[in-house]
C-alpha cells in the first residue's frame, strides 16, 4: 500500500488534471461571484436595478447561440482531427483513421483556420444584433430605473464586451477541441476569484448598476485574452507566431451540414427558452418581472453546473468515436449523466428549501417566486437535461439531428404559451416547456442515442436516471399540490 502522502498527492494530481473537476472549480467560482453578489444586489438595487441587471445576463448569454451552432461543431472536429480523423464521408462519420497515434495536422489547421476566421466575420453580425435587437430589448426596462442614463451607459459596456467576448468564443472552442479543459478551467478559476474580489470592493462602496457592469464586463475582456494566450501555449503547431490562417472553402462546405442544423437547434431550445425572460421583461410588473429573472438566473446557475460532469467529457467521446471505442463512450457518458442529474436534484431542492428564508435575512426588496412555479421550471429543466444529454451524445456521431429535436419542440412551446400565456401568465413558460419536452424532445433524443450505441433502458438509465428523477418528481408535485410546504 502506498504511504498516506503519497496518496494525498496522488489524488490532488488526479483533480488538478480532472477535466470535471476544475471545471466544477470553475463554474462554483464564478457562480459564488453571482452567489456573493445576490445580496448586495437585492438590498441594494430597486426592483427596476435588479430586473436589468438579470435581464442584461440573458442578453449576454444569448451571444452563445448566434454562432449559429459552429462553435460545438467545430469543437467536435478539432477533437475528430485529433483523434487522427481526416474528414466525413457521406453518412457523416469520422474516415480513415491512419493517425490515431496522433493529430492529423493538416486537417487541424484547415479546421482551425476556417474556424478563426469564421468566428471574425460573426462578431461583426453579433455587434449589430446588440446594437439593434439588443437595445431595443432594454429599452422599456431601462425606462423603469430612476436614472436611465445610468441604464444606457452600462448597456454601452455590456455591447462592447460581449463583442469582444463572442470573439474570444473561438479560442474557447479550439481549447476544448483540443481537450485542454482541464488547464482552462483552472485558469478560468483563477480569474473569477479576481472577479468576485473586485465585484464585492465595487458593490461595498456603493459602485451602483454601471459600477458593477464594468467591472465584470473588465474581467470577461480579460478573460478573451487569457484564452488567446492559452491558445498560443497549446498550439499543436497551429496557433505559432508568423501563422495565418486561410479560410477553406472544402472545410466550411464538410462542416456546414452539422453546423446549420446545431444552430436551429440551438435558436429553438436556448434561445426560446430565454426569449421567454424578454417578452416577461415588457411587463410593467416590475417586481414580478425582476423575481422570475432572479428565478430564471438561478436555474441557468444550477443546469450550468449539471451539464459539467457530461459537457466536460464531451471532446474525449469525439475523440473515442475517432477511434471507434464504442464500449469506453458508453462508460464515460453514463457516469457523467449520473453526476449530472445528482447535481441538478441537489441545486433544485437546496434552493426550494432556502430562497425565500435567506432572501427575507439579507433584507432583499423582491421576493423568490411561488414554489409552485421553481417546481414546475425544475420539472421542466431536468426533462430537458436528460434529452440534452442525449442528444450531445448522439450528436458525436457527427449526424446532427439538433433541428429536428429541437424544431418540433420549439413549435410545440410557442403553440403552447401562445395560447395560455393570456390565461395563466408567467405560469404558461414553464408548463409549455414541459409539455413540449415530454412530448417530443427527450424521447425522441433518447431513441438516437439508444440506436446509435446499443444502449436500453434497463442496463443504461437504472443506475444513473431513476433514483434522482424519482426525488425531484415527488419534492416538486408535493410543493405544487401544497402537501408538504417547501
């Protein structure tokens, strides 16, 4: 047996490397920012504040899907291209495999190079959709606070670094391609520490809305840089002094069938789900509008860190399915889906149990939402996880089906809340969500991915669906039919 030292360092190495680890460091960092912040925020900030705030944090979070699905397609590739892969055949599945001892070079920086370049070109288009679509969103919203100038200057910086953010994305998706998670997410870390540092000295001395909102904005254009020089340190001869990257029309052309059919899917998942904080936001219930941003906030908070466990692996299984390691992909995938409905479960009922008490200790000036609604949007969210994952891992196939999954789904939920937003109001969101999910979304994910692998109920989902689903479903019902209070 090895000495106690020796297995101390032996196991930090082991999480110092761990791709799900540090990248668990670094969402708990940068949610602990949000986390600490919660109660300067609420005490702070009119209910006007706190509502432009959240609703400048999904504009934000928008940006990641107007690259139109070619950031998880090109992370996908890089990861082919490491795999030794030399492009697609006509199903659309990684050939000839003659480098799987290493990258094929020349493929990685035709890859790379489209990729780069395709990136520049968008930032122009994201700019414009911020300036236009973006502030015509804020607009009612920043006419609610007592000083609008206020609200349109940090809009201004929030449209300057998200461009410059959306921009630093192709280096985040060549990291990940690559499979250096584990290096960025500690650097990641490290950099939201810097962050809630310097949120909290701001929000002490009573920096205000435009204080916060730049320096944030501050640590995000930072963190572009960083990602740059990352991108330089792990250059797998492609990122070198004196490169320059060409745009290949072949690679664009192999790439695009993939892409195009991700981005409606995103488009028709995320970004509905979000549109949904948008159109509520026009509301004059500026108290109502502010706590289901908070609400929604909290949730985008718990999924990030349930998709780590499973997102993280991600370029491994690529780059397995390269090497046509069926058996492996199927043991890292089903224990990063276990982790991750686990760590949903946990963030769902921990946050039943203490919004609202810890909001009324901090003296926050809004309340958390009804039960019932955290209940429903927990339902909601975890029947999504589940097809997302799914989804993702069929997706390493390279036959993207994100159209079709989340085109059907989408239809269904803007039919759905149409029709009963007028009756039952914010309600309609989560619960046309739900239906639109168990209607279509997980099962038909969960078929692609089950015929794809082999894979059935029984030996797959038992060990990591059952348990977690069955304790959310009865906390969630028991707080919605008010049979136990939560």
């Amino acid at each position: 047996m090895l000495p106690l030292e020796i297995q101390r360092n032996s196991a930090i190495t082991r999480l110092w490397h761990s791709p799900t680890f540090t990248t668990w460091a670094s969402l708990a960092t940068r949610s602990m920012n949000l986390v600490l912040l919660i109660p300067f925020i609420l005490r702070q900030f009119s209910p006007a504040e706190i509502s432009l705030w959240y609703l400048f944090s999904t504009v934000i979070s928008l940006n990641l899907m107007i690259d139109l699905g070619l950031g998880v397609t090109f992370s996908r590739f890089i990861a082919y291209a490491m795999g030794g892969a030399n492009g697609t055949d006509t199903t659309e599945k990684p050939v000839d495999r003659d480098h799987e001892s290493g990258p094929n070079q020349s493929y990685l920086l035709k890859v790379v190079g489209t990729q780069q370049i395709l990136f520049a070109w968008l930032t122009g288009l994201v700019f414009l959709l911020l300036v236009i679509g973006g502030t015509l969103s804020v607009y009612r919203p920043i006419h609610f606070l007592s000083n609008p100038n206020q609200g349109w200057i940090a809009w201004s910086i929030v449209i300057v670094a998200t461009t410059v953010t959306f921009r630093g994305n192709a280096y985040t998706t060549y990291l990940q391609g690559i499979n250096r998670i584990a290096e960025f997410r500690r650097y990641e870390t490290l950099f939201s520490l810097a962050a809630i540092l310097t949120s909290v000295v701001m929000l002490y001395f009573n920096a205000g809305l435009v204080g916060l909102v730049a320096v944030n904005q501050l640590w995000n254009i930072l963190s572009v840089l960083r990602n740059r020089w990352m991108c330089y340190q792990y250059n797998e001869g492609v990122f070198v002094s004196g490169q320059s990257f060409k745009f290949d029309r072949a690679i664009l052309k192999e790439i695009w069938p993939a892409a195009w059919r991700s981005g409606i899917g995103v488009l028709m998942s995320y970004g509905l789900i979000q549109s949904s904080s948008l159109i509520y936001a026009q509301s004059n219930q500026v108290e109502q509008v502010s706590a289901y941003l908070f609400a929604m906030r909290i949730m985008q908070i718990i999924i990030t860190f349930a998709q780590a466990p499973f997102y993280s692996k991600l370029p491994l299984m690529a780059r397995l399915y390269a090497q046509d390691n069926r058996q492996q992909i199927i043991e890292v995938a089903q224990k990063g889906m276990q982790r991750a409905h686990w760590t949903f479960v946990a963030g769902f009922v921990g946050v039943a149990l203490l919004a609202e008490p810890v909001m009324q200790l901090i003296g926050s000036n809004i309340h958390f939402i009804d039960q019932r609604l955290w209940a429903i949007m927990g339902i909601a969210f975890f029947v999504e996880r589940y097809g997302a994952m799914h989804l993702q891992l069929y997706s390493i196939t390279n036959h993207i089906v994100w159209h079709i999954a989340n085109g059907f789904t989408g239809i269904i939920y803007i039919m759905l809340a149409l029709v009963a937003y007028p009756l039952i109001g914010v309600l309609a969101f989560p619960l046309s969500m739900l239906a639109a999910y168990l209607g279509f979304y997980s099962w038909y994910s969960t078929l692609k991915s089950y015929a794809a692998f082999k894979l059935n109920f029984i030996t797959f989902e038992s060990k990591q669906l059952v348990i977690p689903s069955l304790i959310l479903l009865v906390i969630a019902l028991n707080s919605i039919f008010h049979t136990v209070k939560i």
